[in-house]
C-alpha cells in the first residue's frame, strides 16, 4: 500500500477563496482524522471518522471548515472563505483498529494570502 | 485542547550520547503512542504502550509509563544525527489520538 495520500501538497491561495484538502487512507482502515499543525497551537485534531461517519468534530474551528467522506477511499476537508490565521499544515492520517498506530499523510502546507 | 506536554521543548545532544524525552498527560488513557517527525515530512509511529503496561524496549528505543503519575518517558540509547527530529507523545482514549506539544531533538554528529 502507498500509505496515506494526501493532496495537493502545497496550496497557496487568496483570502476568501475556497479551498479543498483531499485524502486517501489506506485501504482497510476504518478511523480517518484531520489534524492541523501551527507552531503556535501545535497539532489540533480538527475531526474524525470511523466506517465514513463522522464521529467527533468538535475540534473543528469554526463553520467555515467542513469536512466529508463519501466513501472509505477518500476523505476532504473545505474551507470556506479561507483566512490568513487558516495557514498550516493540516495531515490526514488513517487507522486499522480504534487506538492503535495511526499513519499519517505527508500533509499540505496552506498558505492564505 | 492539548492532551500531553513534553519536556523539555528542546534537546540538543551529541552522537552517541542517550536522549530522554517526557511526556505529562491528563486524564484516562488506553494506551499511550510515541511519534517521530522529521522537517516538513508527516508523523511515523515509534511504540505504543498500554496502560497496564509499565516499560517496553523497541530496538534503541524504551519506553517508560506511570499512570499513577500520568507520565511517561521515550529514550532514545546511542543517539545518531538521523535521530533529528520532533518528537510527540499521543495518548488514545476512545477513538481519539490527541498529541503533546513536542521536543525538538538535535543530535550533532
């Protein structure tokens, strides 16, 4: 397997624009989270799902951002409008069983101007 | 919210000396994972450790948890350069994998 796929890798966009983060975990597992990563706040768990139903999205900031999963293939996270306190590195990782390793996608690096 | 905090935030070593890293947390736990990340890569799962368990050893690493103390330790023995990286401790409660604030680790060569 090619581990967890995350897309695009870097993403630079205008304040107010909307932007879509893409996600393929790994085939089998049945947990997906989206994490984001500032130095200032460190890494935020922002949502999670198991068997494609979100479970927990508590950490979610603010109704700009939402996130779905169609399918057990793939997973996005949406902002909409976008703002400058929005830029970080927000990693989609995937597990097999509830508490176990996690694996996680190499990330996209956003960056709102 | 932060789950876990590690100590200290910073490290800085040379070769061959061993690295130790804290990690605090705050409530139940089932198990506790340690993670790896090197410079704008993702995070790679180093050990997990359940809560009945008190010490565990994989290859370099030992792991130490005390949940009477709701701590636990990584250390890294003969540290090398490609040791270099982040390291962050996430404790897994139900479901959820929430993570530490991390210690940056150098080891010079």
């Amino acid at each position: 397997d090619a581990g967890v796929i995350q897309s695009p890798r870097h993403e630079v966009t205008e304040m107010g624009q909307e932007v879509t983060l893409r996600c393929k975990p790994i085939s089998g597992h049945d947990y997906l989270f989206w994490y984001r990563q500032t130095m200032m706040r460190g890494l935020e768990l922002l949502i999670y799902f198991n068997n494609n139903v979100p479970i927990d999205d508590s950490g979610m900031p603010e109704d700009r951002f939402s996130a779905k999963m169609p399918n057990a293939s793939f997973s996005t996270l949406k902002i909409q409008p976008s703002e400058p306190r929005d830029s970080a590195v927000y990693f989609c990782a995937s597990s097999y069983i509830e508490g176990t390793e996690a694996f996680f996608g190499q990330g996209t690096r956003l960056t709102v101007v | 919210s932060q789950q876990g905090e590690e100590d200290p935030q910073a490290l800085s070593i040379q070769e061959g000396e061993n690295a130790t890293m804290n990690c605090s947390y705050k409530t139940s736990i089932n198990n506790l994972q340690w993670y790896r990340q090197n410079s704008g890569r993702g995070l790679v799962h180093l050990i997990l450790i359940r809560s009945n368990e008190r010490e565990k050893h994989s290859g370099r690493l030992r792991v130490t948890l005390d949940t009477s103390k709701k701590s636990s330790s990584l250390l890294i023995t003969a540290s090398r350069a490609a040791d270099t990286a982040s390291y962050f401790c996430a404790t897994a409660g139900t479901y959820k994998y929430i993570f530490g604030t991390g210690t940056r680790l150098k080891v010079l060569a």
